[in-house]
C-alpha cells in the first residue's frame, strides 16, 4: 500500500509546486497587484465595507493607471521599476 501511495503524493505535490511557480511568474510578468472581491466571503459574514476598493470598483483601476504612469515615467528616464 505504501509502494502506491508515495508516487500519489509525490504527483501531488509536484503539481502543487508547479502551480505555485507559474504563479509567482505570473505575478512577475504583468507586474499587476493582486485584488480581491468586493463580495465573496467578507460579504456572508456581514463586512459590508470593502477592504480593497472602499466600495468604489473604479479605485483598483485608478491605482493601476497610476502605477503604468510612474512605470511609463521610470522607462523613460532609462530606470527599471
């Protein structure tokens, strides 16, 4: 039983780390921050306020322009964000 099942958990946790790994290259590559929901979970429990956005959808979004702006600025000026 313990001959079938190390080469499971093996399979497991390598797909696991596989995911993880495109995961953070993701995150590297479009260099976005990460977000959450304003509903979901927070929402069930009675959190009407939203953490991220402060229930203003459009904030996330701004603060992504700003970011390409200052990125934009910064390659510009031959620096590296």
């Amino acid at each position: 039983m313990l001959s079938q099942l190390l080469p499971m958990l093996a399979i497991t946790f390598s797909v696991f780390i596989l995911f993880f790994v495109f995961m953070g290259i993701g995150y590297m590559v479009k260099k976005k921050p990460l977000r959450g929901s304003c509903g979901g979970v927070a929402k069930l429990m009675g959190d009407e306020n939203c953490s991220f956005c402060g229930n203003d959808p459009n904030k996330c979004d701004s603060l992504i322009a700003e970011q390409q702006e200052h990125a934009l600025k910064a390659a510009q000026l031959g620096k590296s964000v």
